[in-house]
C-alpha cells in the first residue's frame, strides 16, 4: 500500500499557485494561508483532483492523518481468505502453503472460453497458459500509451472544470484537450492566468517538474 504522505499536490489561492510539493507540505502551506480572501484549492497531480484536506487542529495532528493509510474496504470486495478463518489452524495452514509448486508470481484464476477458442489456444506453441500470457503483454504494449494518454487528459479535465469553468474559451480548451490538439489547446487558454496554464498543460501531457511559487 502506498504511504499517502508521499503524493505529490498542487495548491493555488484564486489563480496563483501556492505550492507544488508533497501532501504534508502542501497542507501546512494551505494552513497557514487560511484568512486569505480567494478560495484555496488542492490538487492531486497524477489524477487532477481535488483533495479534501482535514486541517483542524495542530500541525503535528494534521500531518497524523495524512499519514494514515485508507482504512481497508471489508464490503463485498473483501477477500474471502481474510473473511474466513482457517479451521485447521495457523500451523497446519502454513504446512499447506509451503507444499506444492514454488512461487513463480503466477496467479491461477477461472477464464470462461468458447469451445472454439479454447481448441486454437490449446493448439499454440506452449499450449493455452502461455498463449494467453503472451497476448496480455501485446496487448498491454498496444493499449498502455493510448491509456496514459487518456488519463493525462482526464486530469487536465478534472483540474480545468473545477478551477477554470468560467474562464474565457474553456468549452473550446476542453474539446481541443480531448482532440489532443495541442496548439489549438495552447491558443485557447493563452489568455488564462499563467499558473493555470501552466499547470494544466503539465497535467494533459505530463511535462514539467514540480515546482513551488
């Protein structure tokens, strides 16, 4: 699990930006601009979102629960090993694990075929395993660019429509963003404060490094 302290923010007052760093120095820069009159706002800079911070109290607690993990989702996603308990005890449990096939990083789950398919998968060199791992990886290698694509340009969306809405051509960025449109994006938020720019062509094509103003 990912230590949350670690994630990388960006903050702004109005259209200024604050402060580009990691969430527990983002939020005690947030802290002591309260009273300030522009509404302050925090971003995360992979997804673009907002981030709700809890800044009650001291600084020493504002950074304890920032560097609390999300508590677990024990709902219907919960695993069914945590969920049930072994009767046969830990001891046994663990004679069990340690017999059998050494730990290849393999994961045997169920996948439901056709009949047909399954007969040209048993048919490939290396039989149905191998042929479905080495269609995962080119897939992967065809679709991972295109997707970090798209979520570069989610990001730049979801950080436009909240802090940008109204400002002059944003119906027009948005759509050269999705048509990554580069210059056309450029010319439409050339008139915007120059730390939105920025900021958002940094998030919808993942150039620049974090930087504090």
């Amino acid at each position: 699990m990912s230590d949350p302290s670690l994630k990388t923010c960006t903050a702004f007052i109005g259209y200024r930006l604050l402060l580009t760093g990691t969430l527990p120095d983002v939020a005690l820069a947030v802290r002591q601009s309260t009273g300030v009159a522009d509404t302050v706002l925090v971003f995360d800079d992979v997804t673009g979102r907002i981030v709700d911070l809890d800044l009650r109290g001291s600084d020493a607690e504002i950074l304890g629960r920032i560097s609390q993990p999300p508590a677990p989702c024990e709902g219907r996603y919960r695993s069914k090993i945590d969920a049930v308990s072994d009767p046969r005890g830990s001891d046994e449990a663990q004679g069990l694990k340690a017999r059998g096939r050494p730990k290849l990083g393999v994961v045997a789950r169920e996948v439901t075929l056709l009949p047909r398919q399954w007969e040209w998968l048993t048919s490939q060199p290396g039989g149905a395993s191998a042929t479905l791992r080495r269609l995962v990886d080119e897939a992967r290698k065809t679709t991972g660019p295109r997707q970090q694509r798209r979520a570069a340009q989610e990001a730049a969306y979801h950080f436009m429509q909240a802090i940008a809405g109204d400002l002059p051509g944003y119906e027009e960025a948005t759509r050269a963003l999705f048509a990554d449109d580069r210059p056309a994006l450029e010319q439409r938020i050339a008139a915007w404060p120059e730390d939105i720019r920025t900021y958002a062509l940094r998030l919808a094509f993942r150039a620049g490094e974090n930087r504090s103003a």
